[in-house]
C-alpha cells in the first residue's frame, strides 16, 4: 500500500462511504457500472454492484480498499487534476470519453460519462458511469486512449465555431470552456485565414489567447462533418511552439542585428532597406542612403585598446539613432561603417542638414575610459531612383562617395557622381600595383640629412621612402603610405626600408661616417604582434646596431596608454632602440607626460617651423621642456636661413629641410658626407 493511504483515516473513508451510501441508493441497483472517484484519496468510495465487474472486484469493500494511485502514470495524474479543476469551475459540465481501466493489472476500455459530485466534506470528487460495456474496436479504444493522453490540443468546433468536444491537453490550455473559436485568436486576420481557404485543411502559426496568456501554437485546421449530428464542424488540433518561436525570433534577431550596437546589420540592410526603398519607390518618393565611415578609427582601436573602440562604437550608435526619423532608420555594416536611410525626402536641403547634424553631434567629445574624443566621419551619399533603385547599387555608389570624401582628407561628404568613380578605381588599382611593387622591390630609400643647428655638420639621417613606378617615374611617400596602412603592406615596406638603411649606416661606418639613421614607424605597426623580433631580426640580419637607430613614432602611438603599445616600445628600447616622437606638436600629446615614456628626441612639426614667428612661444617651450627631460630636439622643414638664425637663438640642436639638403638616394647622400669631410678637413 502506498504509504500516503496509511495517513488517511479509515473513519473518515468509512463516513465517505456511508454518506454515499445512502445519497447513491437509487442507482446501486442499476445495470450500468457506476461509481464515485475521490480524486484526493484516489480510491473508489462508492461503487454498485455492475461496477464490481468492471473492476473485477469481488466485492465493494475489496474495491474500496484498492488504492488507485499507485499506479497511475504522470499523464493519468495531470488528467484526472485536469477533470477535478474543470469540475471545480464549472460543476454542471460532463464528459463522455474512453477510458482504459486496469482493475487488476490487465486493460478494460470503457466509455464513461464522468460529472463531478461534491462529497458531504465539500471535496470535489467524480461520479463516473459507464455507458455501454460493448466490446470497442481495438482501433477506436486506442485512438480514444491517444486523444485522451496527447499533449495536442484537440478541439471539434460546429460549423460557426462553438466548442463541440475538446480533449483534456485542450481543456487545461483553453481560458474558458465554451470560448467560441473566433475568440481563441489574437488577431481576426487568423479566423478569417480559416474562413477564407479553400483547402480542406490549413496550416498556419497564430497568436492565440489561452490561460496562460498568449501564446503561439502552430494549428492545423481541419473542414470535418460532426460524427453525432453529421453537421460541418471544425477539427482544431494545436501545438504550443511559444518557445521555438521565441527562439526563432531571437534568432532571426541576431541574425539581422549587430550583436556590439544593437543595430541593424549588414544582412538586415539587404532585405530591410530595399523594402523600405521600393515602399518609397512605389509611392513616388525620393530617399538616400548615407554611408558613414569614422575618420582614423583604427588609430583609436590601436592606440587606447578595442575597449574603448567598443564604447566608442555603441556611443555613435547611440547618437545616430536620434537624428534619423521615426520611418528612417541605421545600420552597422561593420567595423566603423554606418548606414542612413533616409526620406521620404521633401526639402532639396534635408540631406545636407542631416549629414551636418550628425557632424556636429559626433563631435561632442566622447568619454573613453578617461579621455575626452571626438570623431569625425568621412560620408558618401547616393540617392534615390536617381543613382538606382537596388540596395546593393545604392550601396556601392554611397561607398564610392564615401571613399572619395576620405581621399579630400577626410571630415567631408560627398555625393555620388559617374566621375567619382574614376577616381576610386584608381585608388583600388594603387592598392593592387603595391602589391605587386612589393615583391618586386620598386622602392628605394632616401635619405634627408640630419644637421647640427651651430655646426651644420651631419649628424645623422632619416630614411624615406620612394617609390620607383615602373611607369610614373618617383611617387612620393604620401600617396601610397596610407594605402600600405590600410591593406597591411606597411609591415613589409618598414622591413624593406630599415633593411636598406642598416646597410647604408654600415657602409657610410666604413668610410669612417658615423651616422644616427631614423627609420618611420606606422602606428597601425603596433597592431603587429611580431613588430619587435621583426626589427630585430632586420637589423641582425643586416649586421647593424640597434644603439645607432632612431625609430619614429606619432604622438597618436602613445595616446592612450594602451598596455601592449607600451610593452612594445620598452622592449625596442631594451634591445637598444632609440624613439622619437615625429611631427611633435600636431597631435594630443601633454608635454608633462611624456617623460612616462622612453623616448629620446622630439622632432617638431614642419608647420610649427615655416611659421615660427608666431609659433615662437610653442617652440620655445618645446625645446625648454625637452633640455628638462633631456630629450634630443631636431626642427623639421627648414627651408630659410633666417628660420635656422631663429631656431638657433632658442638653442635647438639639430634640424633636417630643404634649406640643408632634401631627402637624396644612397650615391647622391655618400657623395655629400665625401664633400663635408673635404670641407671640414
Ligand atoms: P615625415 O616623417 O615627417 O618626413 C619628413 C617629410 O618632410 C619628408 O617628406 C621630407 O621630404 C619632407 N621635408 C623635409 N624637409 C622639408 C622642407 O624643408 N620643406 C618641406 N616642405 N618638406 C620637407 P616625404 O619624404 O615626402 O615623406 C612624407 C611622409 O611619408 C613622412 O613624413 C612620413 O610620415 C612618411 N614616410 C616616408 N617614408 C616612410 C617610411 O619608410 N615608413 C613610414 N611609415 N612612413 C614614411
Ligand atoms: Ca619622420
Ligand atoms: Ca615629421
């Protein structure tokens, strides 16, 4: 006996059992099987006598010592909690369905019409009737047990939707018992999909009301013929896929959003924005697409680290998402790359004033990790139907505009044109030319001497590259210098340079030259994981020395304290590398902290120079700062012998320019060293 039995006390089923008794007499006599359920005690209180052959008891009192739960399945246990609450709610309701009964462990299928019936104590327990004991074909006994176990809700509507039989998954799902179909469905549009289709059956996926609130079942609707009244009725069978859906709408979710901003993606972007166009298209309306890329972002990601990169991203994302309106809308494509869709557009001047709003926003300074940026973008826009009607069309004409915006020096827009083209094609050829020009050593290094401020003696020199273009003769540094950055050349090309310029320190060493040689670093070279043992290597290779080489640096390289930038340069300085800081004074640096770092020259900006009468204050400054810390100083881009009288009454040490000598190849550089040493001597 199942050990919860035990604690109930005999009395009180001896009581049950009399109370019922006496209120069931009429029907103890009855040739059909009837007996009373108590869904608590889960035992038969009551029987009549036709009962006892239906659960093959010997007598009432043997029947009502049986205890019932032990071995009733889960589902067995959820339907019969499932009749009580039905009953509980509403006591007039009855059921009439097949059940297996296994009396003493082998099945007897019945059809039994169950109705609740309150016991005296007030517990609601069940007066079960078996209609017909009839042998039930095998076929319909299972099926009657599947409808009764199935997790599927099962519901026989009449023709105009009223609930004519629903099985018990159905019963507990439904919100009220006589809930008529039109009012299971969360949208009409589902009721009316139903009325509507042609097809005997209907699948569809709908929102539907239940007790639990609304959930999503997938349905099957079936036209079917009333097996009692032979009338059409409605077979409803439904499946909860609540969560598939909530899965697959976080899915699809991520799949069409930028999982760092929360934005629309590039995939959204095909599908989504070309809706919206053709919306716009088919209505007449005109739009534009504003492709948006931040200016030096990268800088910002080498230098103060991918977290701040992040922050700055979701920020920007932040702001873009309040100046486009409700119907207009912002995507990530990537990396730094935003996209607008804007219109329906009815002012010629939105355009501009969006893409001004949106400069101005940027640059309010962001806070990233304790420093204050602002951004500037490059943006290129194409407009529609006049620059196409297909997203990807619109896309690439916006991206060429873009580009083209960068090539101005950036913080710019551009709209598209044919002819900007021309120009990007050419810049993408650039791109592939360099690669080529790579492996086939077409470049040179020059060499622009470095000169002592009072003595005019060379002191040193910086390499600069060239370019020797198979067809376009010498291309300087600034045209092809931010391409290398962009596609990862620069690496090879700084290898290619200091290789050569080792070789020319040791040459020059020979003939009794001995020369401090600075080689150009890029900041985007502080990405590279290997930047440290590939100079050395070069520099061994070469049979040189790391004390006689000065490596440039821009000050953007130490903007943000970034650890790993850091642990680079101290590493080159402990191989014996020398840093400078190049272009000093165009950049964010404070003077203050740059004795933080291991640096040893400062070379000021050529603008600071060719105006130094009102810069004088600055340079002054500089140089004062720089004897403090006891870095080295060399004034960049001399080009007048009064600027070099000046810059010698501040007690500057060293200056390169065109006043002295501009950069000249290896031949031309050792011929000049060959007439100092005749001047000197
Ligand atoms: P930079 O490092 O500031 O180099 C100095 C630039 O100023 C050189 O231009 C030089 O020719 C020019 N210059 C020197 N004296 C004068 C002067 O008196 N007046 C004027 N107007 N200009 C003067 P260049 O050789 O065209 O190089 C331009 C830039 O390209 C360099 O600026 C440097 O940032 C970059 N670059 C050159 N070679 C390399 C390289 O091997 N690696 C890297 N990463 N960058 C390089
Ligand atoms: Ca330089
Ligand atoms: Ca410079």
């Amino acid at each position: 006996m199942k050990s919860a039995l035990v604690t109930i006390p005999v009395t009180c089923r001896a009581d049950v059992a009399s109370s019922l008794e006496h209120r069931l007499r009429d029907l103890t006599l009855l040739n059909q099987a009837v007996w009373v359920y108590d869904f608590d005690h889960e035992c038969v209180p009551w029987a009549n006598a036709a009962s006892l052959g239906v659960w093959q008891a010997s007598n009432l009192k043997e029947l009502q010592s049986r205890d019932l739960g032990k071995d009733v399945t889960d589902t067995v246990a959820n339907r019969l909690r499932q009749y009580k609450a039905d009953f509980e709610r509403d006591e007039s309701v009855q059921f009439r369905e097949i059940w297996t009964l296994y009396p003493e462990g082998g099945p007897k299928t019945v059809e039994v019409i169950f109705n609740g019936f309150r016991l005296d104590c007030g517990r609601m327990a069940m007066l079960c009737e078996a209609v017909s004991d009839e042998k039930l074909e095998a076929e319909s006994m299972r099926s009657a047990e599947a409808l009764l176990h199935t997790s599927v809700m099962i519901t026989l509507y009449s023709a105009s939707g009223e609930p004519l039989y629903r099985n018990p998954a159905a019963r507990s799902m439904v919100r009220k018992a006589d809930e008529v179909l039109r009012d299971h469905f969360v949208s009409d549009a589902t009721i009316r999909l139903l009325e509507s289709a042609s097809d005997d059956e209907i699948k569809v996926v709908a929102n539907v009301h239940s007790a639990n609130g609304q959930k999503w079942h997938d349905i099957t609707a079936r036209r079917c013929h009333d097996a009692v009244s032979g009338e059409h009725a409605w077979l409803i069978s439904e499946v909860d896929v609540s969560r598939l859906k909530a899965t697959e709408e976080h899915a699809q979710f991520l799949a069409e959003h930028d999982t760092l901003t929360g934005l629309a993606n590039r995939n959204f972007v095909s599908v989504g924005f070309q809706n919206r166009i053709d919306q716009m298209l088919a209505k007449g309306e005109t739009g534009a697409l504003i492709f948006i890329d931040l200016d030096h972002f990268k800088d910002i990601n080498d230098t103060l680290g991918h977290d701040s990169g992040d922050k700055l991203l979701i920020e920007v994302a932040g702001r873009l998402k309040t100046i486009v309106k409700e119907d207009e809308s912002v995507a990530r494509l990537g990396g730094d790359e935003f996209l607008l869709l804007l219109g329906p557009i009815k002012d010629s001047n939105y355009i501009q004033n969006v893409v001004k709003e949106m400069q101005e926003l940027l640059c309010i300074p962001f806070a990233l990790h304790g420093r204050d940026m602002s951004v500037t973008t490059s943006t290129g826009i194409s407009v529609f139907p006049e620059n196409g009607r297909q997203i990807g069309d619109l896309m690439r004409h916006a991206d060429l505009a873009m580009y083209h915006a960068k090539g101005n020096g950036r913080n710019d827009f551009a709209f598209f044109s044919e002819d900007l083209s021309e120009a990007v094609v050419a810049r993408i050829n650039l791109e592939s030319e360099l690669v080529i020009a790579i492996k086939e050593e077409q470049f040179e290094t020059y060499f622009q001497p470095r000169v002592d401020v009072q003595t005019n003696v060379i002191t040193g020199a910086e390499a600069l590259v060239r370019w020797n273009h198979p067809t376009k003769g010498l291309v300087p540094p600034d045209t092809f210098i931010p391409a290398c950055e962009a596609t990862g050349l620069i690496s090879e090309l700084c290898k290619f340079v200091l290789g050569q310029a080792v070789r020319a320190q040791c040459d020059w060493a020979k003939q009794g030259f001995d020369l401090l040689i600075s080689v150009n670093l890029s900041p985007v070279q502080f990405g590279d994981d290997t930047l440290v043992e590939d100079l050395v290597n070069i520099v061994q290779e070469n049979e040189g020395s790391p004390e006689l080489l000065e490596l440039e640096i821009t000050e953007s390289v130490l903007l943000g304290h970034d650890k790993q930038t850091i642990e680079k340069l101290n590493a080159l300085v402990d191989h014996g590398f020398r840093i400078a800081i190049d272009d000093f004074g165009t950049g964010y640096s404070n003077l203050a902290y740059l004795h933080r770092y291991p640096i040893r020259c400062l070379k000021i900006d050529r603008s600071f120079i060719m105006q130094l009468e009102t810069a004088k204050p600055i340079v002054e400054l500089i140089v004062s700062m720089a004897k403090l810390f006891d870095f080295d100083v060399v004034a960049e881009g001399v080009e007048t012998q009064q600027q070099l009288d000046s810059l010698r009454s501040y007690y500057c040490q060293e200056y390169q320019g065109y006043l002295f000598q501009r950069p000249i190849d290896f031949m031309s550089f050792t011929a000049l060293l060959e007439s100092q040493r005749i001047l000197c001597a």
